[in-house]
C-alpha cells in the first residue's frame, strides 16, 4: 500500500491503535465517527497491506529483571557486505545474520553505514549478563574483529509509535 492511499481516517485509525491495540472495533469506530463495518473494512485493508504487522503486548524490562540496556557496536571481517561470495558461501555478513538471531538478549539489530557493520541493542539482566553474552557469543563469532559497547544510563523517551504524518 503506497503512503498515498493512506488517507486521514486510516492516519487516525493507525494513530489509535499504536496508543491502544486492544481496542474493539466498535471503540476505534466510535472514536473516528466511523461506523463498525467501514472501519473494520480500512483496518483488514491496512492488515492485509501489511502497513499493520501485527499485535503484541508490550513488557516492561525492568519488572522482568531486565535492568541492563546495551548498545554494541559490531565490525565484522572484511567482506562482511550483504552480496553471496564469488563462489556462492554464505559471506560473513550472512553468518553474522544468522548468528544474531539464535542470541535472545539481542533485541535489535540494525546494519550500518560508517565505521561500524551493524548495531545491536542488546537487553540483559547485569553486568555479569552482559559480560556472559559478549564473552560467550558475541566475541566467539568467527566473523566479529571489534565491538564496542555503550550502556544507557537513564530512559529518556522510548516509543514503538510511529509518526503517522
């Protein structure tokens, strides 16, 4: 679904949702002044779009003993890019890939342009965790020759909301 035909009504059903994905549909009708079956209409239309990925229930960290938020900056082998090697292997990249996956405290992984590969956010119980998973996993991976650690000091803001423009 291309950002055009997403009009003012799906903006304001998207906008709730994001605040509130439990709503019934006769609650977000109410709240748009759209009657039930249109609006249940525009939502499986921005479902089956896949504009709506899905629904989850969002945890709390902390309460889970989760205290410790990382940021890793990764830098792999040279010939770390996406591309398969001349001779069809899986490049390091791609092993890389594979590898973040299989790690549960990994609960971001972005690729990167600059200095650095790629870019995890990385959620633990301490330090001891941490120290636990870069020794173990992170720097075990064939592909890995630097990584750099930051730690979140204090949330400042954190959303899973888009801006819905």
């Amino acid at each position: 679904m291309a950002n055009s035909e997403i009009d003012a009504i799906d903006r304001r059903i998207l906008t709730i949702l994001q605040e509130n994905g439990r709503l019934s549909n006769q609650e977000i009708a109410e709240r748009i002044n759209l009657s039930p079956s249109p609006c249940l209409r525009r939502i499986r239309r921005l479902e089956e779009s896949g504009v709506i990925r899905g629904y989850v229930a969002l945890l709390d960290a902390q309460r889970l003993g989760l205290d410790l938020l990382a940021y890793v900056s990764v830098r792999l082998e040279k010939g770390g890019g996406r591309a398969f090697s001349p001779h069809g292997e899986a490049t390091h990249a791609d092993l890389f890939g594979a590898a973040v996956q299989t790690w549960p405290e990994v609960v971001a992984c972005h690729a990167m342009t600059g200095e650095m590969d790629y870019l995890l956010r990385v959620q633990v119980e301490d330090m001891a965790h941490f120290s636990r998973f870069v020794q173990d996993q992170l720097l075990r991976h064939p592909s890995v020759i630097d990584v750099k650690s930051s730690f979140s000091l204090e949330k400042i803001k954190e959303t899973t909301a888009l801006p819905i423009l």
